[in-house]
C-alpha cells in the first residue's frame, strides 16, 4: 500500500551497473507499463503471456533498427523489488549500445529514474520499512566485512525487528490508558503501572543499548583516524610503511624528514584506520616549512579519534611521557603510548617505564610486536564483539530519533514515580511511538524521503 499515492502513474529506468564498458549492462525498468514499453521493442516473444520470474532471450529493437539481442528477466507485481512490475534488459556492455537501449525506452514512455528511486518505490509499496531501505545504500557503500554485515543484517529486518517489538509494547500500554481515559469518571486503571514502568525500564535498556551502538556503528561505516605522533626520527614514518607493507613515506636518520602528512588505510579486523603519519614535534625549528608541518601534526592530534604517541625508547624519559600523558588527558584525546626501537634498547633502562598502563613496546623496523600494536588498536575503538548479532545503529537520523525517545522514556519513567495522570502519560507515550516511526518511515514526509533517497545510486 502507497503511503502517499495510489501507486504511480508512470515506468522509470535506469542502468543499474557502473556507466562504461562492461562485459554486460543491466538496465532496470518499473512501473505500471514496464512489460508493455519493453513488449513493443522486443519482437522475439510476446512478454505479456510469460511467466514471473523467468529468462528470455531476444532481439531488442527499436522499429526495425536491431539494437542487441539481450536477455530479459522478468518479475511480476507484487512480486519484484519495487513492488511493481519490472523488468530488468541484460545487454552487452558497450556504452553505445546501453545509450540506445535507454534512449529507446525514454522514447517509448519511460521515464530516466532519480537516485534511490526503485528502492524509494519499494518502501513506499511497503516492501521494505525505511531502516531496511537505508540498509540497501549503506550494503551498496559497505568497504568492509564489519560494514557489509551490519548493512545485511538490516536489510534482512534487524533493526526493524527490534523496533518493532519495542513497538507492540508501548501501542498496547497506549491503549489501556486510552481506555481508562474513556472511563475517566470511575476511576479504574487497566493499565498496571508497575508492569508498565517495567515496560518502560526494558525499553530503556534497549534504547540505550542502541544509542550506545552508534559509537561502534560510526567506527564500522566511517573508520578511525589515527594520527602518528611524536618528536623527530622516533620512527612514525617508519611505523606507517611497516603497517602497510610497503615504502609509502620517506624514512631517513635526518630528524625532520616528514614534513606534511601522509594519510594511508589499513583494515584491522574489519575495521578501517585511516593512519596519518606526521611531522615530528619540537620546539621551534626556525624553518618554516618544518614549523608548517609541526602545526598541521598539531592539528591531526586534536582532530584523531585516537593517536599514537610514538617515542623512542633510548632518547626519551618517564618525565616527558608524564607531560604528554597530562597534556592528552587535560585536552581529552585518547590516546595509546608506544615505545619504539626495542630491538635496540637497553633492557634495563625499560623499567621505568612500567608505570604506564598498557605501554607496548615494539621495533617498527624489525616489524615486532605490530600485531599486538594491532589489536591494541581495535580494542581502544571497540568494546565486545564487531561481529555481535545484535542491531548497530550507524545512521546518524536512527541515533538522533534514538537519543530523543530515551528521552522521553526517561520522562514517563519519572512520570510514574510521581504518578502522572493518565493523560499526561498517554502523550508521552505517543511521542515514543512518533520516534519510531521517525525510524522506520511510518512518520514521514516526501521532502524527506526525497532528502533520504537522494543519496542513493541511480538505478537502485
Ligand atoms: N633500530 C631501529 N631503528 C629504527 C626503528 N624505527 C625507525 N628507525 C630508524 O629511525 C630513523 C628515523 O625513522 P623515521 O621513520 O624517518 O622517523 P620519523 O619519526 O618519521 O622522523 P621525522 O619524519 O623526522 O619526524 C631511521 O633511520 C629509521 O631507520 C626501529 O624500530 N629500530
Ligand atoms: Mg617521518
């Protein structure tokens, strides 16, 4: 069912592959004409007598101009991703040929789709709620394993699974207080206030699980900067070639070597760091190239999720790490020490510094210990599993409708300690069920479903 039309009037296409020369194209019409439109252009069979979700093999043309003998795959309403019927032309990959074919099809009566549209017509014939929509772009960017699970999942009705449970609980607890509103004069409560406050407490715990998870969510979707900082030749540039396996920035016993920043990704776990390698601080250098450089390293640290403060295990002391472990903590940065050129290090000027917690001492020439520095890493930005079950929210419209119905949660659970009156409690809980449906697209308005789909690739 339309939320806001009774179906469309009209057929869209698009290519659904990448613009180019490919081995073969894939160009998706729906609508309410599609199998006519492509009918008319395909003289080998007649389409409007053959099953769903079948092949056909054929000739495309337009009048008597044969354009490419295509495949067809055919999906009948309602039985199809839009809801509607569709058709999707499997063609040979030159770009010449996908021109005809879709200027053919403008032509005859279709119409070039906007971005997201097939996924936008999909939610509105209530084939997908919104979570499950957004899960298709967010499958569709995924760069990692972490991503591309957590986007399955939700396409697969995670996230909306868990809404919807939360759901059923505060609609049937509104209609027990509607009910006792409607006898207001005889002063009866059908709705138990202590099982509703447990109602409540439970769905706190859950939306607050899911706001927490937007944390997690953000490190899966957009990765984590990590800047490399330190003091000159303590070996950052070195650390970032031996993560990457490979020469990416100049290493060289010349301290002020790095003098802008070099940025270079690196999948841990599933997990993407985007890794910047800085210029080595020290007080004034009287070179301002170098001083340029110290104040963009400057600016990296503030604007990290996380840095590495890298220092050389036989040049620095426990008092200039006490000031940089101040410093981090008075600014709030997070950050993670690590103690480099232990490969030639005298073991028993070491000690001292075991006073720093989770201290991890490692050669980034000699490539040892990286793979502790490694899961050192993933577990500063992830607490528990990346690979949980359980719904990360990653979408920041999700954790702000998110935020807001913990908010009034926290209300209604106040509201029955002070035994709030029944009205007062029926509209709050009228204002959780409006921010789940914010979520899941039951509450919604075209302009932001076109904001929303906007972002999505033409052709899905
Ligand atoms: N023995 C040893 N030498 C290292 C290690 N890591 C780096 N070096 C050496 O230290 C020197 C400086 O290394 P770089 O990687 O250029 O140091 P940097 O911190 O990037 O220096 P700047 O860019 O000048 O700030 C080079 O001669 C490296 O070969 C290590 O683990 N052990
Ligand atoms: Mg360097």
């Amino acid at each position: 069912m339309s939320l806001f039309r009774e179906g469309y009037n009209d057929s869209i296409v698009a290519l659904a592959t990448p613009k180019g020369i490919g081995a073969i194209g894939v160009i998706r019409v729906s609508g309410i004409d599609a199998f006519e439109i492509v009918n008319g252009l395909f003289k080998s069979k007649n389409l409007l007598k053959q099953a769903s979700h079948t092949l056909h093999v054929g000739l495309f043309r337009n009048g008597q101009d044969v354009i490419d003998e295509v495949v067809l795959a055919l999906y009948k309403n309602p039985n199809s991703y839009t809801g509607e019927d569709v058709i999707e032309i499997n063609c040979h990959g030159s770009v010449y040929i996908q021109n005809r074919i879709l200027e053919t099809l403008l032509e005859h009566g279709c119409r070039l789709a906007k971005p997201g549209e097939f996924t936008q017509r999909a939610f509105l014939n209530g084939k997908l709620d919104l979570t499950q929509a957004e899960a298709v772009s967010e499958l569709i960017a995924s760069n990692t394993e972490a991503s591309k699970n957590n986007a399955l999942r939700n396409i697969r009705g995670g996230f909306k699974s868990d809404l919807s449970l939360l759901r059923e609980k505060l609609v049937y607890f509104s209609a027990m207080i509607e009910l006792e509103l409607d006898f207001a004069t005889e002063d009866v409560e059908f709705a138990d206030r202590s099982d509703l406050k447990k109602v409540v407490n439970e769905l706190m715990a859950k939306t607050n699980r899911l706001v927490a998870s937007f944390k997690l969510g953000n490190v899966i979707k957009n990765g984590v900067q990590v800047a490399i900082i330190g003091k000159p030749n303590t070996g950052k540039s070195t650390l970032l070639n031996s993560f990457l396996n490979e020469n990416r920035a100049i290493v060289s016993d010349i301290a002020g070597t790095t003098r802008d920043t070099i940025e270079e990704v690196l999948n841990i776990e599933g997990i993407l760091f985007r890794l910047i390698d800085t210029a080595g601080i020290r007080v004034s250098t009287e070179n301002s190239i170098e001083d340029i450089g110290i104040q963009k390293s400057y600016e990296k640290m503030r604007t990290a999720d996380l840095v590495v403060y890298l220092f050389d295990l036989n040049q620095s002391s426990v008092a200039e790490l006490d000031t940089v472990v101040s410093d981090f903590e008075k600014e709030g940065i997070k950050y993670l020490l690590v103690g480099n050129k232990v490969d030639i290090s005298d073991k028993a000027k070491l000690t001292g510094f075991d006073k720093f917690e989770n201290l991890i001492c490692i050669s980034a020439k000699e490539n040892f210990n990286l793979e502790d520095l490694k899961k050192q890493l993933v577990k500063q930005v992830v607490e528990g599993d990346i690979n949980t079950e359980s719904t990360i929210v990653t979408n920041v419209r999700h954790y702000d409708a998110l935020n807001q119905l913990s908010k009034v949660l926290a209300e209604i659970e106040t509201g029955l300690t002070e035994q709030l009156s029944g009205d007062l409690l029926s509209l709050d809980i009228k204002k959780c069920l409006y921010y789940l449906g914010l979520i899941t697209g039951e509450i919604t308005n075209e302009e932001q479903l076109d904001l929303i789909f906007s972002s999505f690739c033409i052709g899905k």
